[in-house]
C-alpha cells in the first residue's frame, strides 16, 4: 500500500471480454457457518502482494490457522512484489488465469469490478453466515460499488504528520498539535531547516494522491461533485500547488531530488536518520521507523488549510468471477481478514491495521509505542477523503503525476502545469454522464 502504481489498463480493458467467455462459476456446497468444515478436498489459489517480503510469513501463519480449521483446504498461493504485481495480475485477467482468490487496492478494484473480472459477493455472503458488521465500514465500503459487494478489506491505514521530537527541542518550536494548518507547518519546518545545511524541515510528496488532498485542503477537488466534468486548472488548486512546489523550490525546507539523493536514499531514509523534521506518511511506516528511530518521534492529525483532510488506504481480497470454489473462497478470506486468531497475528507483526471493530484488537494498537499519540490515526478518519475511483484510475494517476512533475521541475508554473493536466485529462479520460 505505501507505494502508488502504474497498470496497464488498456489491455486490461481489451483483453478482459476474453475471460468473460470462459467457464461459468459454480458454486460448492459448503455450509452456511464460515467456520465449519467440508471433507470434499478443495483448492483455492491466492495471488497477493501485501504479504510480500517480510510479511509474508505472517500471511502464511494466518493461512496455516484457517487449514487447521480446514483440513481439506489447500491454499496455493504466489507473492508478487507490488512493481510487478498489476502487471501480472493485468495478464492473468485477461488470459482466464486469474487465480480463484487475488488482493487489489480500493484505488484500482472498480476498474477489475467494472469489466466484470470480479464476483459480486452480496449472495455468498448471505449464505456462508459471513458477519460482515465486524468489518471497520469505511474499509468494507471501499470494495463496494453500484450497491455490490465485491470484496472485504485485509487491512486499512491513514496518513499523518510524523515528526522529530528531538529536532523540535532543538529549534525551540512547540510540538505540532491536531489544530495545526499549512502555516504553522511551514513556520515550523522554517527553523528546523536553519539548524544545519543537510537538515530539512518537511517532506510532503508531490504526487497524485497527495495533490488531491491538499486541493482537498484548499477547499478545491479535482473532478466536479456530480463527477462529470475536470477541475483541475481553478484558482484554488493553483494556489494549493504553489504551496506544495514552494516547499521545495522557495523555502526549500523539502529537499530537492538531488539533494534528496546526495544526502540519504529516500525521504523514509532521510527522517530515520534525523535530519528531518515532518514527514507525511502512512501509519504502515510506524514498525520501521520504532525500529530505526533513535530519535523521540511522534505522530498528529496532518496540517490542514480551509478544512481539514487526511488520507484513507484499503487493501482488499476478491474473488475471481469465474472460480469454481467461490463458496470456499469466500471462507477463506473472511478468515484471514477478519478472525480473532488472524488479526492477532497481523497486529503482533505491526503490518497496517486489522480492519476491524474488535475492541480488544484496537485497544492493544493504540497502546503500543512508539509513537505515543496512536489515537491520531483513528482521529484522522474523521477527515479522510480518497480520490475519485474510476475505471481508468491508472490513466488519470499517470496524467496528473506527470504535470506535477513539469511544476516540482520549475519547467512550468503551477499555473500552467495544472492547465495542461486539464486539457490533457478532457482529451484522454472518460468520466460518466
């Protein structure tokens, strides 16, 4: 979930009308209970990519507790990083070699349910027993669309603002509280970038994602309310760029790219190792940087402007619309997302958040240090926004990204970079009438 993503989605839009030829779903004969057992051997291929890496030791603990459970259960599954898991995920679609069960993002999941690559959920769900109210519902409803359910989420997370306690103490500056806006932050990052010249004071990616909430920040948006028109190139939005390509190339208390690259590897690299004051970021950095830190840091509600608004992520796992094993599938990933025994073993491991209403499990989260003030991640659900989902996201992502770039380069003003993402957005994407 922390990086955002390219997919090929012309060819998935071509190529998708292929597998909607190929063998309709038939559906077991499980039991209504989630939890009870079949002795008919079943297996249930699993493509996935949170659980790669380190984490995918832990994906393997939770599905070694559901094959306990299910002992006629074989689950097959393949790890893609996440670079190259769309890539893959795109041809397997449109070859009619999706796996039975695979993980998509909310940001790209109505573009596979629009093409018909998914199975609606509504009915399963209803006949398997499976108690979708212990869900967190504003990470089950972002795998719902047009009133289907298509998926149920395996974990969720919010961005917020991650400081230095230490280099706060040092320039003298009070701590950041949730009322803070643009202009504490940047008077903030002002004196932290003077203590030292490879010191900064705030990093705030410059990309789609963040782009919109800021505008978001500012009072603007990107596409209309009644989705049917860009608008992008509007005063408030040249205003909420200014401000983010002014942290880099005015005050630059944000390092450039080269001095990024002189000075660490990456911006997480950068705050680890001390020099920076403000980082926005997800609460999926929060196991690297307790372990990496030796600093006092800490964690708020992200600065707003006009109003607030703060960043929502949601991982899910669907169900391809042709498996032969659907009844199971579904099972099988309300197990892993949502059962006591597997959540404990996603908190344990401090890989995003359960996306849960377990109280227990939200209780041990937020006692958990560092950082001290967990309760920010919940508080900032009270502000999230997410970025219009639709069937040519990836195309709109690539749009948007690339004139952002021109403006963080200097090669045009903001002014012009957002005009240009304007008209290129009304030539190439299609939004619905």
């Amino acid at each position: 979930m922390k990086k955002r993503l390219s997919i090929v989605s012309l060819v998935l839009a071509s190529m998708l009308t292929i597998s909607a030829c190929s063998t309709a779903p038939a559906s077991s004969t499980a039991s209504n209970s989630a939890d009870s057992a079949s002795t008919k051997p079943v297996v249930i291929t699993f493509d996935q990519f949170s659980g790669s890496g380190d984490n995918e030791k832990y994906l393997q603990k939770m599905i070694d507790a559901y094959k306990k459970k299910h002992p006629n259960v074989t689950i097959r599954m393949q790890s893609y990083g996440y670079n190259d898991y769309f890539t893959q995920l795109t041809t397997k679609v449109a070859g009619g070699q999706a796996a039975d069960v695979f993980e998509l993002n909310y940001e790209n999941f109505v573009s596979y349910a629009k093409k018909g690559a998914l199975m609606p959920l509504n009915d399963i769900i209803k006949s398997q027993g499976i108690d979708t109210s212990i869900y967190n519902q504003t990470a089950l409803k972002s795998f719902n669309t047009d009133g289907k359910q298509y998926g149920v989420p395996d974990s969720f997370s919010t961005a917020l603002l991650i400081y230095n306690k230490d280099l706060f103490d040092k320039a003298k500056i009070a701590y950041p509280t949730d009322d803070w806006k643009w202009e504490d932050a940047m008077n903030a990052a002002k004196k932290i970038r003077a203590l030292g010249k490879d010191i900064y004071g705030y990093y705030h990616p410059l990309s789609y994602n963040e782009f919109y909430k800021v505008s978001k920040q500012n009072g603007g948006s990107l596409i209309s309310a009644d989705g049917k028109s860009f608008t992008m190139d509007t005063p408030t939005n040249v205003e909420a760029l200014q401000y983010m390509v002014d942290m880099q190339n005015k005050s630059n208390v944000m390092p450039t790219p080269t001095q990024l690259e002189r000075v660490s590897n990456a911006d997480w690299d950068l705050f680890k190792s001390g020099r920076l004051g403000m980082i926005v970021t997800g609460c999926w950095a929060f196991p690297d940087f307790a372990r990496d830190c030796k600093f006092k840091w800490d964690v708020t509600v992200e600065p707003g402007h006009k109003q607030k608004a703060t960043h929502f992520f949601s991982n899910g796992y669907v169900i391809n619309k042709n498996s032969k094993v659907a009844d199971e599938a579904a099972k099988f990933i309300a197990f892993i997302s949502s059962n006591k025994e597997a959540t404990q073993i996603r908190l344990d491991a401090g890989w995003e958040l359960p996306p849960v209403n377990d109280k227990s499990i939200i209780a041990q989260y937020t006692a958990k240090t560092p950082p001290a003030n967990r309760q920010a991640v919940f508080k900032s659900l009270d502000y999230s926004v997410a970025p219009p989902v639709i069937s040519q996201y990836a195309e709109l992502q690539d749009i948007v990204g690339k004139h952002l770039n021109a403006a963080a380069a200097g090669t045009v003003t903001p002014a012009q970079a957002l005009k240009d993402m304007q008209a290129e957005c009304q030539n190439m994407i299609h939004l619905s009438k």
